[in-house]
C-alpha cells in the first residue's frame, strides 16, 4: 500500500492484456460534480506514465472527457474507461459523471468496478448524492476509499474534510473511516495560504516530497513526529479493531510495538474486505511536474488494498428459461459469461460495446451469443441472437489499442456487436446464459419532440432507437392518445444530452414540444339523445334513426353498450352498426377531443327503411345521437391522476409535503425508514408533476427520489377544464 516502507514509482506504460486476473484491480471514481474525478484520473495516468505531462495522449487528446459534448458543457456526461499499467498490474480507471441527471453511467460504473474510489472536494464538503452512493456500495460491501481533492483551496482544510467524511460516511464506525497520510505546508504565500508540498506516512513514518514535481522520500525533521502521534495511535487502533487476528488488540494496549508490516497486511484486509475506508490527500501535477502530490500513495492503495476480481462474486446467472446457472468466480477457463456495461456510436467504427468478462475468456472474431433483457417499456427491441465479436481494445481516448484477448475479470472495448445493448449479456453459442441486470432508475422527465423537416422525420426513428440502445435510463414512447413521440430522460442535462447526440452523431434535428397529458371525457349525469341521418340525393338514400340513453359509470368501467331495443324498430343487423358508431364517436371525443370513457350507452328505440338502410348510415346515427346527448348533458373533463411516493431525507420532509400540496396533489400518508429517511405517499395530478424531477432535485439538493405509477383519471377542477377547453378551440 502507498504507506509501505519501500515504496517505488510504478511501471510506466500501456496497459495491454491481463494474463490473470489477480493482475487486474478495477476502479470507479465517484463523487459530485466539479469534485475533481477526471482531473484525477488524469492525474493517476500521468504517474503511471500513460500520458505526457500536457495530460494528454499521443493524438493530442484528453484520456478522458474527450468527447465533443462534454467538451462543451465542460463536465463528464458519460462512463470512460482509462487503463494504466502499474508495478506489474492492470488497472482499469472508471471515471464516472457526478451529475445526478447521468448516475445511468455511475451505476454501469459500480457494476463493472470491484471497489470505489469517492472524491470529496476540500472546498465543497459532502453532498447528499454521494452519501446516497456510499450506501449503495455499503449495501452490497463494495470496499471503498476516500480522496481529498481541491487541498489548493484557500478554504481547504484536510483534517475538517476528514472529520466530515467520519461523519458522512462512517455513521455505523467513525473510527473505519481514518486518514493514512497528514499533509505537509510548505511557506505561506502572500494570501496566507500555505500549499501543500509532501505527506507523511502514518505508519511508517517517512516523508514523502512532492515539491520538486517528484515524489522523494525523506526522514521527518524534528518536531514532526509529535504532531502525527494521535492520528497515527488512531490509525493503528483502528486498523487492530479490523484485524482478523483477535491477539493483536490485547498486545497493542500491552504495550508491544506492533510490526509495521502486519500493520500494513491487516489494513490491506480490512480494505478489500470493505470494513476500513483510508482517507488519503490527492492533488495534480505542477506545470511540468511528472506526479501528482499522492498520487503514487493512491495506486500503491488500489494495487496494494483493493481487492482482485477474483474476490468479487459474480452476478447471478441463469439459462434463458430461468433456470439457475452455477458459474465459478472469475475463471478464464470457465463458460464464457461476460456484460455489457456501456454501448456507443463511433462515425468510423460504429457500434462500441464496453464489456466486462465475469467468466471465461473473449477472443476477436468469435461467435458469441447475445442475450437481451427485454426491456420493451423502455423503446428496447428485445432481442436473443448470435453475433460474431470484432475486434477487440482497450480504450485511451479517442484511440482504441488492440487486445489479443479479455480474461474474466478485465474489461475491453468490442466493436460491431450490432444488436447488443447496455446491460446484455455476451455468452457462448452453444451455451447460452443471462446475467441478472443490475437496477436502472426509472426516467421520470418527459421530452416531447417532432421531427424539424420531412427529411429529419425519415431519420427520427433510426436515431431514436440507436439513443436508447445506448442508454438504458432513457424510454422512448410513442403516446397512442396524445400522438406525441415522448422521450424520458433523468433530468434537464440528460435530455440537452439526448438532443446533441441526436443532432451531432445522428443528423436528426428535432424541435421540443409541450408535453401532453392523455386527458378523457365522461358524463357527470344521465343524458339521452337522438341520432337522425336521414338523407335522399338521388339514387340509393340513407335512413337510420336511433335513440339512446347515456350514463355515467364508476371509474375504470369503460364503455358499455346496452341493446333495449323491442319489437325490431332497428333491425338485428344494424344494432352492432350503432354500437360501432358510438365508440367511434367516444374515441374521438363527445366536448374537447379526447376519448369518452366510464359511461354505459343504452340503445332504446329507432326506425330504418327497407331499402335506404346500411351499416354506414346506422354508425353514423348512433354517432349523431352520441353528440347530441353530450350536447345537453354537463361533461367532465377527466385528468390523469399519479400514485407517487417521495423518499426524502427527514429534514426536507415538509416542504415536499408542501411542494405537493401545491401541486394539487394529497398526501396520503408518510412512513419512517431508516437512515433519517421518510418515503411520502401522494396523488398528484400529471399535469403538475411534468417537471417534478427536477424541481424535487432543487427542492431536496439531490437528495430525494421519487417514483410514480398511473392511478386513475378524475374530474378537473372547472376553472382548469374551462381554460383546457379554451385551448381546444383555440387550436381549432
């Protein structure tokens, strides 16, 4: 770990292909937007000698954020993979978004990484959404570290930043979440701030320089050592209290010096393991500096404390037809069960899955079989086929650098998998299996969006499909009742994303639209009518009355069409024509143009000739009486209502409950969980919660999610039905 006492700077080169997996270390970098995550990766690769001191690869290009949207917006708007190679492992960066509005892409991240690397600003503190990520990783024991980043800050204070972080993230064991190294100040400047040139080592107690653009290690002076004494009997406390040893406790406070390397092999246990979480200091390198201040330290602890793929228990893995499979973890020899974690478009190369092999070992140009989710509420085409892998790689920019081959436990880019999707499984043909998905949050912002021309429209479909193939946390609708093309995105910036990416790499220009709810229309009161289509032009005529009677019906009944007829004043075989042309006319609407529901239309009386008669002439009667009854009837006009259910923390708990009341929504009961949590229920008008996504994010800073589901339609108020019904006319 960066605190051994014969530290050495790593290996610098490319990394290539892993001969086995316990070479392998794969890491997600997680943390808040603007927290530092890409400067550090950069940072990590530059160390590892993977890039020039510009931080950049030989094409000129950053390793990560090279793409030309995120170049824009200046932030990370999707998963990048940056392998390094490092003291004779491979290790396999994930640098992830900190935007809420794409943890689609920090979720494929922490599927694909066996530990989590979660950077906190010095300057900015903790937010909600990371502590929310932490207990998702804690949830499943995915063994973490923490990096201090930003320490330039005049603000920055590292021994605040680690006290916060006890508090954030070690609720269950303040004394799990411990700092391995203190910062050294060099000279105040004229601001008064002093930067940070070096760490010390808690356990070993060496200096590490970084002052000169190296790292160089070096006796503590005098008077340093009195300064780290409490955190280090800290350290090692903690680090004893984590020990598989039950011994150690007792000799530490026996007083017996504890060995410094079985200091170090426990604490590397604890890591991997997920019981102990070290604090450590990161900033970049100086203009012309080949490390950065820690870096050396944070490699040493990836390779060193991280645990192997071998450690990690695959996902649960069944035959197509359900059935449990049994895979051995991370053997290169065994089945061939491997994920996709991240699927993009490339102009030259096309379709470019980022897979993770759980088993087995994938080769360039090999059939394999491709299982899909059937995630067809989302706009998905479920698909289960065979295809042939093309070449594979490991990405570094914009460059893609071939593999010979991807053992269980590494990650590689395979291009032209033409049908795989984001979260399919890759198995062998002639045994294929499929991998439990992991869980993707529900898109709950709608976009309504039109084709900007004809020759846009003829390309919207083709676009479309390849966006959401690419992103799982996208569904793509096409509303039958309100005939809008509606795309869900997580937020704002996913659907300025989803926009861009239609534009830039599809050539599909679209124009946004107001989002429409499906609205619907009812009787409030019993109401009869009469249909008289009687018409003679010469030639065959037409002749069909009939009369009806309407009347509302509970909420979900429908439409029922009742025959009372007596004496056959409407011949048998023109009562279905009637029927045909009432729920003709309810679908097109009896006031405002939507769909007539929850009403039972009884056919009483009517005549017909024996000639004129027709089908036509009888549906366009049962239409006529249809209108006229709604004419002298009160119609109500019917909204969408949503079941949504709100877990916010508890102290956000009354302005949601506000918020929603004015909405027009009802709480209809709140209930405590854990973690200071309260999940509140409501009904809430569709109408009014169109933005909620992201108005609750501002509301709760990120720290509230939500989930909705349709419950029923209801009477608008009035007021709000009159200004609908003005619209309608309106537009018409």
């Amino acid at each position: 770990m960066g605190d051994k006492a014969n530290a050495h700077p790593g290996a610098a080169g490319r990394a290539t292909a892993a001969d086995h997996p316990a070479s392998v270390r794969n890491v997600v970098l997680v943390g808040h937007s603007g927290s530092g995550k890409t400067t550090l990766v950069e940072a990590l690769a530059l160390t590892a000698g993977a890039v020039n001191r510009a931080g950049r690869v030989e094409d000129g290009t950053a390793v990560s954020d090279y793409d030309e949207i995120e170049h824009r917006q200046q932030r990370s708007v999707q998963l990048s993979l940056v392998p390094v190679s490092w003291d004779g492992y491979k290790i396999n960066i994930l640098d992830t978004p900190g935007y809420a509005d794409f943890v689609g892409e920090l979720r494929a991240g922490l599927r694909a990484a066996d530990a989590a690397l979660f950077v906190v600003s010095a300057s900015d503190g903790v937010d909600g959404s990371t502590r929310m990520v932490w207990e998702e990783c804690a949830a499943v024991g995915m063994p973490r570290a923490i990096v201090v980043t930003h320490l330039e800050s005049a603000r920055a204070d590292f021994d605040t930043m680690t006290r916060i972080c006890a508090e954030a993230f070690g609720a269950d064991d303040p004394d799990a979440v411990l700092p391995l190294y203190l910062p050294l100040h060099g000279e105040p400047g004229p601001d008064g701030h002093a930067p940070v040139t070096g760490l010390i080592g808690l356990l070993s107690q060496r200096l590490f320089d970084y002052s000169s653009g190296e790292r160089e290690e070096a006796e503590p002076v005098d008077g340093q050592l009195p300064l780290i004494a409490r955190a280090r009997n800290r350290l090692i406390e903690g680090i004893i209290a984590e020990s598989e040893d039950e011994t150690l406790m007792d000799r530490y406070l026996g007083g017996e010096e504890i060995d410094f390397k079985t200091l170090v092999q426990d604490l590397e246990r604890a890591v991997a393991r997920g019981a102990f979480f070290p604090v450590l200091a990161a900033a970049p390198a100086a203009d012309g500096a080949r490390q950065g201040l820690g870096t050396v330290e944070l490699l040493e602890l990836v390779t060193g404390g991280f645990p192997t793929p071998l450690e990690r228990a695959a996902p649960a893995v069944t035959t197509p037809d359900g059935a449990a499979r049994e895979v051995r973890a991370c053997d290169p020899d065994g089945p061939l069960v491997a994920e996709v974690v991240k699927t993009a478009s490339d102009p030259y190369v096309g379709r470019v899955s980022l897979v993770r092999v759980f088993s087995g070992t994938l080769r360039p140009d090999e059939t394999v079989h491709v299982s899909g989710h059937g995630l067809t509420d989302r706009g998905h085409e479920d698909h289960d086929v065979d295809e042939r892998v093309g070449a594979l790689s490991a990405p570094f920019g914009k460059q893609q650098r071939a593999l010979t081959h991807c053992i269980a436990g590494d990650l590689a880019c395979v291009a032209k998998l033409n049908r795989a999707e984001t979260g399919d499984t890759l198995s062998a043909k002639d045994d294929p299996l499929l991998m439990e998905p992991w869980q993707m949050p529900d898109p709950l912002l709608p976009l309504a969006i039109e084709a900007h021309s004809k020759a846009d429209e003829d390309k919207l479909s083709q676009g479309l499909g390849r966006l959401v193939a690419e992103d799982p946390t996208m569904r793509l609708e096409q509303n039958q009742h309100t005939h809008q093309v509606v795309l869900w995105c997580l937020g704002e910036a996913h659907a300025d994303v989803a926009l861009e990416r239609l534009r830039s790499r599809y050539g599909v220009q679209v124009d946004v639209v107001p989002h429409q709810v499906s609205l619907r229309e009812t009787f409030a009161a019993r109401s009869a009518g009469r249909g008289r289509h009687v018409k003679q032009s010469g030639g065959h005529g037409q002749y069909a009355i009939c009369e009806i009677e309407v009347e509302p019906l509970p909420n979900g009944s429908g439409i029922e069409f009742v025959d009372k007829v007596v004496g056959g004043a409407v011949p048998r075989q023109f009562i279905p024509s009637v029927e045909k042309g009432v729920r003709a006319q309810a679908a097109r609407g009896v006031a405002a143009g939507h769909p007539l529901i929850d009403v039972r239309i009884t056919l009483l009386d009517g005549k017909a000739h024996s000639v004129d008669s027709s089908d036509a002439a009888f549906q366009t009667a049962g239409a006529l009486a249809l209108r006229e009854a709604a004419a002298e009837a009160r119609i109500h006009l019917l909204e969408p209502v949503a079941e949504v259910t709100v877990m916010v923390g508890d102290d956000y708990v009354g302005a949601v409950m506000s918020d929603l009341s004015g909405r027009r929504g009802r709480v209809v009961g709140t209930e405590q969980t854990s973690g200071g949590r309260t999940l509140v229920r409501a009904e809430v008008p569709e109408m009014e919660i169109g933005r909620y996504a992201v108005d609750l994010r501002s509301l709760s800073h990120g720290t509230a999610r939500f989930q909705r589901s349709y419950a029923r339609h209801e009477p608008m108020p009035p007021q709000i039905a009159e200004r609908m019904r003005e619209r309608t006319r309106e537009a018409l």
